[in-house]
C-alpha cells in the first residue's frame, strides 16, 4: 500500500471509529473500521465487519456491466475453484456496487441469481454515493461515473485477514493470480 493511500485510510479510519468496547478492539489498519451503511440482495441492512472472524474477497462493481464486472466474478469463481472445498466453505466474497441509485436490492438478487453465487457466501450490497466514494478510496479502487449508467472504473480483488487487514491484491482479471491464490490459500489456513 503507498504512503498516500495509508495517509487516506488513516484518516477514514480515524474519522468514522467511536463509541468501541474494549473486546470490540480492531486493528488500527482494519477496514471494518469504516462505519459504511450497506444493504444487501435480500434488502438486509449490514455493516462492513458483518464478515469479521472470517477471510473476505472484497471487490466493487455494478450490476449493469457488460464487460469487466463479469469477469471479475468470472475471476472471483476460478479462484474459489482452485481452493479445497474446505476452504472454499470458508472463503466470503462482498461485492460492493458503484452504482448507488440503480443497483437496488431486487437487482443485486437478480444478478446472484443469474450468475448462481452461493448466497451463503457471497454478498452483493450496496450503499449511498459518498459511502461508495469512501469505500473506493480505502480500496484503491478508482472510478468515474459516466453519467449515462456506466462507469469506468479498476478492477481489483482485496482480500481481507479475519480482522479487516488488507493481505493482498490482484488486478489480474480472467484467470487466477497465482500470488493472490496462495494468499488466498494461507489466509484460510491460520487460524
């Protein structure tokens, strides 16, 4: 992570942390520390940290994509599939829509269900525009809202430790990182 992206995740985190017990204790670089009102395919309100204790992919996209956001699920599931099944029942996937005003939670489900996500596992949400700008920023994701329901943004897979750390990054899309799947593959395995 470069210096200015850690200064800016800083100071999101610092921002948005209060009101935590002592047993509620995040590490300073954790993600899950960003207070994001999210809602999910079901329409259920979650926060961030809904997957803390568990090893999460995390990724932004939207649901009207025709090309790249595909293969980022394309990616995300060649991934999964070179992992153990044990492993692979243990592996989260948030992906968190760019598109504040047209990805409602009725068409997050439709597109898990067209796409067959394991919605166990897999968690398609979304969130209001400044929240996805605050998301995007502590991911390193950039985008541009075309104005015309398309974006132009990268694509990037983040996988999270069980606390919200960031423990690596791919932006290779359409096939399997090797790096990042070993990372994948370690992080399943500690405890």
């Amino acid at each position: 992570m470069n210096a200015m992206r850690r200064c800016v995740l800083g100071l999101l985190l610092a921002a948005t942390v209060g009101g935590v017990g002592a047993a509620d204790v995040l590490p300073g670089d954790s993600l899950y520390q960003l207070r994001l009102p999210l809602t999910d395919q079901r329409g259920t309100a979650r926060a961030l940290d809904a997957t803390r204790g568990e090893v999460t992919v995390v990724t932004m996209f939207y649901a009207s994509c025709p090309y790249m956001c595909p293969l980022i699920i394309d990616t995300l599931k060649l991934t999964e599939a070179r992992l153990d099944e044990a492993k692979r029942a243990h592996l989260r996937v948030l992906m968190v829509s760019l598109d504040a005003v047209n990805d409602t939670p009725d068409r997050l489900m439709a597109l898990a269900g067209k796409r067959k996500l394991d919605a166990a596992r897999w968690t398609l949400a979304r969130t209001d525009a400044a929240h996805v700008r605050e998301l995007a920023t502590a991911l390193g994701i950039r985008y541009r809202d075309l104005g015309n329901g398309d974006f132009n943004h990268s694509s990037m897979l983040v996988l999270l430790d069980r606390e919200g750390r960031v423990l690596a990054r791919t932006e290779t899309m359409g096939k399997v990182d090797a790096a990042f799947l070993a990372a994948v593959d370690g992080a399943l395995a500690s405890p």
